[in-house]
C-alpha cells in the first residue's frame, strides 16, 4: 500500500462559505499513481470543516439557515467571553460537522453519488487562508 499527502490552498472571506473542492481532490488523485483506496479530507483549525452535500444554490442556502438554528450567531457563547473573538458559534458549527471525510476511491476515481460533491465550508467570522490536507491511501 502506497500514501500520498497533498494539500489544496483556499483563501476564504470569511462568514459561512461553502466552496466545491471536489475537481480539486479528483485533480490530485488523477495525478496521483495510486488507482484504488481511500482519500481522506481533512481541515486543520476548529472554524471550519469538510463534507458532502448537494452543491446546489437551495441547498447552500439551506445549509446556512440549518448552522444558523444549530448555533445562532447572534447567541451567548462562553467562548466570546474569555475571548472576544466572537466566533464560539463557529466553533459550535464545526464541532457538530467535523474536520474530515473519507471517500473510497476505484480505478482513480472519487466513489460520490450522483449528486453528491465534497465540500469545504468556512465557518470563522473573518477572512483566513486554509490548508485542506489530502490523505491518499491505495495500491
């Protein structure tokens, strides 16, 4: 079994924002020499996340009205207080999401469904740049 660690660079604006990476970590897969496995995606940082949904205008729309009912920006958060970041609720958000998802992979390509994309999505109130680190396992 082989390994392969990249990364994809994402400069975000800041707020909820929801990027399509999919192209990205099938780009470095085909490039790669590995042909069946798995591919984790993962986001160092606890303001943001990665996972699979519909990319779709309604359903990014629905995503953020579903954070906004999961942790209110506007709520107390006891983070806020010791720092006065104001971000405790994208901490919540991305605590509820996690940092990572596993895709298997065959004849070097991505196993989604049909309707499924892998997603970035900044969670943090100001601008930031991200490294998303991809993790190829396979033969």
């Amino acid at each position: 079994m082989k390994t392969r660690i990249e990364r994809i660079q994402i400069d975000t604006l800041g707020g909820v924002q929801i990027i399509d990476i999919t192209n990205h970590v099938q780009e470095l897969l085909t490039k790669s020499d590995l042909k069946d496995g798995l591919v984790t995606v993962f986001v160092p940082g606890s303001t943001a996340t990665v996972t699979t949904i519909e990319y779709e205008p309604g359903l990014i729309a629905d995503m953020e009205k579903a954070l906004d009912r999961i942790a209110p920006k506007n709520g107390h958060y006891e983070h806020d207080q010791r720092w006065h970041d104001g971000n405790g609720h994208s901490h919540v958000r991305a605590a509820f999401l996690k940092p990572s998802v596993a895709i298997p992979f065959s004849n070097k390509t991505l196993m989604l469904g049909t309707w499924q994309q892998l997603v970035f999505i900044e969670l943090d109130v100001r601008p930031r740049n991200r490294t998303i680190v991809v993790h190829l396992m396979g033969d």
